[in-house]
C-alpha cells in the first residue's frame, strides 16, 4: 500500500478532505446531522505528463485546489442559504430545472473563482509592487527597495488575516480549521480516529495551505530581486506574469517540507506554522467529528493503519 497524503480545508460548518482524486465534504447541517458527499474527479495533472513536471504541477494543483474549495464553499453554504431562503423563494427555485440549476453554480463558482484570483493578486503582489516603486523614487538600491516591497507584503497578508479572524463567522471557519489538522496529525501518527483522540493532536501542519501562501510571499521577495526594467509598468507586468512561477516554487517547498522530517524543514517550515496561529482555532469534540466524517468518506483509515503498524506502507 502506498503512503497517502490527505489533504484538506474548512467550509462553512464543515470540512473537506481529499485523497488522490477523490474529495469528500462533511457538513453539520442545522439540524446537527451530518451530512457527507462523495466526488470522484479526473485531474489535470493525471492527463498529461506535462501537468507533472515540477513548477508546472504546482501551479495547475494550485488552480484546482482553488476550483475544488470554492465548489465545496458553496456546498456547504448552501445548507444555510435554504434556512434564510423564505417559502416563496423555495418555490421558485424548485421550477427551475436541474440544468439551469447546473449552469447558474458552475458560472457562480468560475466567476468566484476568477474574482478571488483577481483579488489576491491585486492585493497581495500589484498593491505592494506599486508601494514599492513610489519608495523607489527615493531608495536607488533595487535589493533594497524588493526587500522593502517584500516586507510591505507581508505585512499586508498578515494583517488581513488578522482582520478577517475578528469576524464571527470567520472564527468558527477557522476552529475547523484546527479540526482539519488534528484529524490529519492524528490520521498520519496511526493513532485511530475518535475524536478524544484527535483532539490531542496540534492544529499546524506543514502542507496548509497558509503556510503555502505565506511561502508564496517569502518566494516573491527574492525573485523580485533580481528584476529589472527600464520603466515601472514593464517591472509591475513582469511580476505580475511571474506569479504562476512563483506559484509552482511554493508548491514544490510545501511538498519537500511535508515529506520530509529534517531539522532544514522543520526549521523552514516554522514561520508558516506561526502564521498558522492566527487561521486555527482550538476546535470542539463536535467539529472533530465532522472531520473524521469526511476523512472516512475518501479512505479506510482502519485497513490504512493497520498496514502502517504491519510495515507494509511504500513511501
């Protein structure tokens, strides 16, 4: 058997987990049942051997993690959206067809989708770059300007983070975070899946996806280095077609640290984890069990540590 790496991420009252090419979203309804669905997909990455080649595999993961997560925002959301929805709401959408309905959420989901690309470029690469050319006019060393632009960025990123975490929604999205962890930890210790158990376990993990995008800042900063041009919009586009390849950078870094325990990754990985302070939360045994729920819908756990205890796992 083959070593998995679960990955996954916190919905609204819930948590997705993804294992190969298959994803489950675990959801606690408002009536406090769980409710578990199943996708089996085809990635890109599987289609060709291109899609593999390092650097490249990290932008295309990157791009469809983003499409799988906004998909399963939706879902999630959806089971609050039907409780505000009022009767005559309700009707109307039940004369609608399958399709349209299909249609109207694929087009919502593509244009969420682009929208949060647009947006977390201008934010966190555009709006730092075009700081960092006004403080040009004034520093004459590039190093020293990228290293100030780098820092504005950072700065930036974590104090959104920090913004978003007081809102009230936000905070429970980030306790399943922390469950999401847990489970993970718990999961790739061989320690079985209850939720006593799991709670035990640290909410940070290596491969977050906060950690990524913090890498992702760390990365920009010493390859904006060593640009230059002899105009400021020319500089602002070279960046901004720059971001796929510093994209697939931070992907490769997040998968060398999350396969490997040396003091080098670990101590590299640090900072990301500390960032991870500020979008987990110490969750409850209740969220845990939504965890686990999605955890079970895409791998026996049970056969899969017990064949981790037997020595029969192939890294």
């Amino acid at each position: 058997m083959k070593r998995v790496k679960i990955g996954g991420q916190a919905v609204m009252e819930g948590v997705m987990m993804k294992n190969g090419d298959r994803y489950a979203v675990a959801v606690r309804k408002p009536d406090q049942e769980i409710e578990v669905k199943v996708v089996d997909y085809v990635s890109i990455g599987s289609k060709s051997v291109f899609f593999r080649i390092p650097i490249i595999r990290g932008v295309v993961n990157f791009i469809e993690s983003l499409v799988i997560g906004v998909k399963t925002l939706m879902y999630s959301a959806s089971f609050y959206d039907e409780e505000e929805d009022s009767e005559s709401t309700r009707s109307a959408e039940k004369q609608r067809t399958q399709e349209q309905q299909k249609k109207s959420d694929d087009l919502a989901m593509y244009g969420t989708v682009a929208f949060s690309l647009v947006f977390a470029i201008a934010l966190f690469m555009m709006l730092p770059a075009f700081i960092g050319e006004l403080i040009g006019r004034v520093v004459e060393s590039r190093v020293l300007m990228s290293a100030i632009e780098g820092v504005i960025r950072l700065a930036i990123f974590i104090g959104y983070v920090a913004l978003i975490s007081l809102m009230k929604d936000i905070q429970r999205v980030f306790m399943y975070h922390g469950a999401e962890h847990k489970t993970i930890n718990c999961f790739e210790a061989g320690v079985p899946l209850t939720p006593e158990n799991v709670k035990k376990y640290s909410r940070y993990h290596k491969r977050c996806g906060t950690s990524f995008l913090f890498i992702v800042m760390i990365v920009s900063i010493i390859v904006f280095m060593f640009i230059d041009a002899p105009s400021a919009w020319m500089r602002m586009l070279i960046r901004l077609l720059l971001v796929p390849v510093i994209a697939g950078i931070s992907y490769e870094f997040i998968m060398f640290a999350g396969r490997s325990d040396s003091w080098i990754a670990n101590a590299l990985s640090a900072p990301g984890k500390w960032v991870q302070r500020l979008t987990t939360r110490e969750p409850d045994l209740d969220m845990i069990e939504v965890a686990i729920a999605s955890v079970e819908a895409v791998i026996d756990w049970r056969e899969y540590q017990q064949a981790m205890h037997d020595g029969k796992i192939e890294n």
